[in-house]
C-alpha cells in the first residue's frame, strides 16, 4: 500500500505592511484614518472640520475655509483634493484643481500661509 500524504499546508498570506501617515499643521499631528475604516478614512482640513480641533488657533483664521480640502484614499494611495475653499490648496508650491496624490515628506499649503507636512508615523503614533 501507499504512504498516506498529508494534504499541503497553506501558508496565510503576507499582509503588505500599511503605511500610516500624519499631517503635522500648526504643531499638531493629525493622524490620517486608515482607508479601510468605515466612512472611508482619510482626514478633514477646515475651521469646521472636527478633525482639525486639536489644532491651535486654526478655527480663527479666515483664510481657511469650513470645509477647506480633504485627504482620502483612493486605490491605496493618498490623495489631497480642494474643496472649492476661497484660498486653495498647494502641494509642493504649486495650487491643485483635481485630487493630487501626496505621499510622506511632501509639503502641503492651504490659503495663503497654513504650511503642512505630511510624515510617516508608527503604530503608536510617533513619528518614524
């Protein structure tokens, strides 16, 4: 007779290591949600945007609109995208019209002197 044969185990595969990523504005961190969470992830930027709370002083500047851009995942990437605010929106200088895809050490704009920058953190938080 034949030796038995063990069926082959199958290994689980890989999970690609998700890159979390931050925008640091005003001294503030703001943590950018993972794209797979309900609501679709991403962050608000705005007076009005609660995810801007935390940051100090930017409910009082007029040059930022209440809902001024907001990051969001698409295909795995990230992207910025103007939400008609009066001021704009810049990536690396240059004013956007359509979402623009941003990734870590790049250096985001919004209204005339609201600098940003986008940066790498690890699973607590902190940055890499």
């Amino acid at each position: 007779p034949e030796p038995a044969t063990r069926p082959a185990q199958r290994r689980p595969a890989r999970q690609p290591v998700a890159v979390r990523l931050a925008l640091v504005i005003a001294g503030a961190m703001l943590p950018v949600r993972d794209e797979h969470r309900r609501g679709g992830g991403g962050l608000a930027i705005g007076r009005d945007e609660p995810d801007c709370a935390a940051v100090p002083g930017l409910a009082a500047l007029d040059q930022i609109s209440r809902h001024h851009a907001r990051l969001r995942w698409i295909d795995g990437a990230l992207y910025v995208e103007d939400q008609g605010s009066t001021n704009g929106t810049f990536v690396d200088g240059r004013r956007i019209t359509a979402p623009t895809r941003i990734g870590p050490g790049q250096r985001l704009r919004f209204a005339r002197d609201v600098d940003a920058q986008l940066i790498e953190i690890d699973e607590f938080g902190a940055p890499r």
